[in-house]
C-alpha cells in the first residue's frame, strides 16, 4: 500500500509528515486536494512573472486559496488526475469514464492530451460539465447523458486505454429521484448494478491497459461498513482485470476532528480522512506498462490559465466523506 501526496505536475516521490513531499529539490506541502485550479493558478502567476515558482515561493506571495476551502464540499483532485493519465495511460490515449459526476477528470485529460469519454445519468450533471468545457483544450472532452448500464452500447466504437472514475458511494449523497440512479438503491441492489456497470466499461478497455477507480468506505444505517472498497476490488476482478496496485490519498481535514470527538464518544468511530486509490490492469501489467510508453512528469501548459477559476466551482457529486 502507498500514500500519494498529490502535488501539481510531480510524481509522487517521498513523503513525509503533514502530506509534505521532495519533488525537485523543494519541500513542500500540496493544497491541490483542495483547489481543483490550483496548478493552473500557480502556472498563470509564472506566465505573468516570467520565471517559474517553487511550491513554497508561490504559496507563500501568490497563492489565493478556493473559496470551497470552508464549503464542506470536497472536489475531486485535478493533481490526482494528473498522476493517473501520466503514469497510467499513454499519451494521445483514450479515457473513458462510466461516473462523469464531474467535469474535472475531463478537462485535465484535454490539458494532459488524453481523449476523455464520460457518462452520467443526469442531464444536469452533463450540462454543468459542458458549461466548464471552455477551460478545455484540443481533444475536447466527451460527455455522454445516459444509464452507464448502456455505456458497452453508447460507446460501442471506444477502444479505451484507460477507465478513470469516482463512482457514487452507494447512498451516501442522493443526487436525484431517479429509480436508475444507484444512489437510491439499497446496497445490495446498488452492489449489483455496480457490478454490471464496471463489467460493461472494461468491455470497452483494450487489451493490457490499466484502470483506476477513487474510493472510500461508506456506512450503512446501523454505522457499519459496507466494505465497499473490497466489493470495488471484487467488481473489476469479476470483470477480468487484476488488482495491481492500492494508493492512499490523504484528503483535507477540515472540522473532521470536530465532528469525529462526537462520533467516538457515541459510537467509538474514528474520523475518516482519506480516499483509496485502486488500479487495476486488463491482461499482462509489464505489457500495460509498456503501451503506457515512458513515464511523463512534465507540467501541463499555463496557456489558458485565466480561466482556471472556471474550476473552481464545486462539482454537485462531489461528497464529504471525513
């Protein structure tokens, strides 16, 4: 098992104490978890200087932080984006996305060079990504309105390189009425269709490629797991794919120690900061590895920077899960 400290355009090399991590001779501490435009930010402030900034430099002189910091709502990482097209995927490949609760993993792959193809089942949702598309750059991300349980169908003609996706944790959000919407379902129900979903995306997966899900357990009524993190493992190995490899992302803080004091005083739960972080691979992982090609640590463009703060609005799926 490993923990990522995510950090704009690094490559998740050693880690230390408070997510702080050694990438290019500058200690550092990462806020990308907390601002999906963080990179974005820090390129436009080099672009607008003429010269590039540590970590340290711009988060000290320049850095303005979201103002989703005291939201409650947690967005999805555009650095943990990053990392996974970079090291996961091959560059000019295709993403395909059968959870696109967000425009986030799409407008990242545009910036990384990936083709990114996403589904959700509400129009919504897809609209909300659309409306962000023009943060996007050449291949333009795909989004698709429809039941993900069509998606071996709708994508028919997708040879993809790479599943990237943040499913719904089971009934820990309600995002609609829709009986079709796993979120309204009851667990075992949810189990099943999520099951199908993943089987019917890795259809669509090329032969040795690897898959990414982002995860975290979740509790039922009576506060006991649902060990939807290990189901996850189960549903891409029902599928045919071979679990690979298991990360950690340490996700913000925020008021967990306040509320996880009343929690264990009731209950004895502890406070949950943190996110699983799964790959899987179709086939034959030194070969995924090598259609992967060699490994691209470089740091996506500033050009079209201004509008990062198109980013910086929370995606409605995205969940508080400390």
């Amino acid at each position: 098992m490993s923990k990522v400290s995510t950090r704009p355009g690094g490559g998740g090399k050693k880690v230390k104490a408070k997510a702080e991590q050694h990438v290019g001779g500058v200690l550092m501490t990462s806020d990308s978890g907390n601002d999906p435009a963080y990179y974005f930010k820090k390129q436009a402030a080099e672009k607008k200087l003429g010269r590039e900034l540590t970590t340290e430099e711009f988060q000290r002189d320049y850095y303005e932080g979201p103002d989703s910091y005291t939201s409650g709502t947690s967005i999805f990482d555009p650095v943990l984006c990053e990392l996974a097209y970079r090291w996961f995927s091959p560059a000019g490949g295709v993403v395909l996305d059968p959870f696109a609760g967000g425009s986030v993993r799409g407008i990242v792959a545009s910036h990384c060079g990936r083709q990114y193809i996403g589904m959700d089942l509400r129009a919504e949702q897809i609209e909300a990504n659309r409306a962000q598309a023009d943060v996007a750059r050449d291949p333009q991300p795909v989004w698709h309105c429809g039941d993900s349980l069509t998606i071996d169908k709708v994508c028919a003609d997708v040879d993809a390189d790479f599943i990237f996706s943040c499913p719904p944790y089971a009934d820990l959000e309600v995002y609609s009425d829709d009986p079709a919407d796993l979120s309204t379902m009851s667990y075992e129900d949810f189990r099943a269709v999520y099951f199908e979903i993943i089987a019917k995306a890795c259809s669509r997966l090329k032969e040795d490629r690897f898959a990414c899900f982002v995860v975290g357990d979740v509790r039922d009524k009576k506060g006991n797991y649902y060990n939807f993190v290990g189901d996850t493992v189960e549903a891409f190995r029902a599928a045919g794919l071979h679990f690979y490899n298991e990360a950690i992302l340490v996700t913000c803080v925020g008021s967990l120690p306040i509320r996880a004091g009343k929690q264990f005083s009731s209950g004895r739960k502890l406070g949950k900061t943190h996110q699983n972080v799964l790959v899987f691979v179709k086939g034959d992982g030194k070969k995924a590895t090598a259609a992967c090609g060699e490994c691209d640590f470089g740091e996506i463009s500033a050009e079209g920077s201004d509008d990062a703060e198109h980013l910086s609005q929370p995606q409605s799926s995205s969940l508080d899960l400390s």
